[in-house]
C-alpha cells in the first residue's frame, strides 16, 4: 500500500526523517507568521524578500560561499531597506518600495546565474526547493532560527498585536513602535529564508499567506486563528512530503 512504503522508508532513511522534521517546522513558522502578515497588509513583502533571497543565493553559488548565509543577508537586508524607505516616507504607497526591492534583486539574481558558468543544481533547489536534499546542518540552522522567532513572537505577542490593530494608540502608550517594526521585518525575513530550502524561493509566498488566509475563514478570533492557520501549515507540510516522496514530484510544489 502506498501508505506503507511511505512510513516504511521514514522509519528507515534518515534523509526522509530530516525532510518531515523540516517540513513540519517551515509549515509552523509560515503559517505563523503569515497571520502577522495579513493583519499588517504586509503580504507582497513576503513575494519581494523571497526574491531578494534568491538573488542572495545565487551570489553564494557564485562566489562560493554557503548559500544560507548569503540569503540571509540578502533576505534581511531587503526587509530593513524596505521599511527603511516606507518610514521616511519616500514613496507614497508602500507596496511601491516592494516593487523597487523586487525588480532590482531579481535583475541581480539574473546576472549572477549568468555569471556562473557551469549548471549548479543548487540554484534549482534554491528556486523550487528540495526539502529531500535537507543536511543534517541545514536541519540545526532551521531549528535554531525556528526557536528565535517562536520565542521573538510569544514573549511580544501582546506588543505586536497592539501595534498591528492600533499603531497610533501603541506609540502613544510608549511602546517603540519603530523597533518593534524592523523587527516584524526581520522575522519575515528569518521565515522566508528558512523555508527556501524546503519549498523554493517562488512558491514561499504561497506557503506563507495561504494557511493563514484560510484560517481566517474560519474564525474571526485571533488566538484561534494562529492556531488553525498553524496546524493548516504542518499539515500541508505533511501531506505535500508524502506526496513528494511517494509521487516522484518536487517537494516546493506538493507542500504548498
């Protein structure tokens, strides 16, 4: 039966082990953070990192260093510069910032593809994601940066939604709201760039709002919206890995 070989080969291939703990974490921190998101109308920020992102990968490949710190700097680095140039108030509208970041991260991604001059199959798996190709230092990076934003995010829940729901009213209590901004910023960016091994740099997108868009269908109380937006997450996680593995089809696509 195609549900025995599936825990059959997870019982025995730590590869596959590695994949299922993966997948489950990026369908937590996305579906996590992706109801943060659609409170704070944020959510084509999440499509503009996740292509600065990629460019940072490509950049790694090229240079050769390891992709994941590149992406990191890439992905951080596009979130702050973003709500460095909504905060001062150079464009009028805020998804226009977004579209700066994304078109001239995506031509660097461009170039340096261009640049390299043998097919790398690290470029795929950073565009479409391979969650099967997981390292055991892959797996340790995604845990650690899982636990700083889950902690990020429990010990300031109260001071994030206060500033989600009613900025004005948060800065005016004391809160430091401009602090409090770049780091929501930084926990995208974090979301994103730990999910791009498993799902790709074109599909995160879907796996961040679509879990939490649909729990939002389904009840209109927040705590009980993380929580469904959460398990839709994992759950997707799941079945797109099983679907993967049993199917032959690439990881990015089933998971989301």
């Amino acid at each position: 039966m195609i549900y025995q070989n599936f825990f059959e080969a997870l019982m025995e291939f730590a590869f596959l082990q590695r994949a299922l703990i993966t997948s489950i974490l990026v369908g937590v921190i996305c579906g996590l953070v992706g109801v943060y998101i659609i409170l704070r109308q944020l959510v084509f920020m999440g499509a503009g990192i996740a292509h600065a992102s990629f460019a940072g990968g490509a950049l790694g490949i090229l240079i050769g260093v390891n992709p994941f710190l590149t992406i990191f700097m890439f992905g951080t680095g596009s979130a702050l510069t973003i709500g460095f140039i909504n905060e001062k108030g150079y464009v009028e509208d805020n998804n226009v910032a977004v579209g700066i970041i994304f078109s001239f991260t995506m031509a660097l991604a461009v170039l340096f593809i261009s640049l390299i001059q043998t097919y790398n199959a690290g470029v795929n798996a950073i565009l479409f994601g391979n969650v099967l190709v997981v390292t055991t230092e892959d797996l340790v990076l995604l845990i650690l940066f899982s636990i700083f934003i889950l902690g990020i995010i429990y010990f300031m829940k109260k001071e994030l939604f206060f500033m989600t729901f009613d900025e004005e009213m948060a800065s005016a209590t004391g809160l430091p709201i401009r602090f409090l901004s770049y780091l929501f910023l930084i926990l995208i960016s974090l979301a994103i760039v730990v999910s791009l091994k498993a799902i790709g740099a074109i599909l995160v997108f879907a796996m961040i709002v679509t879990p939490a868009a649909a729990a939002y269908q389904w009840s209109y109380k927040i705590n009980r919206i993380i929580l469904l937006s959460i398990l839709f997450g994992a759950f997707s996680s799941f079945l797109g890995l099983f679907f993967s593995y049993e199917l032959d089809l690439p990881s990015g696509a089933t998971i989301t």
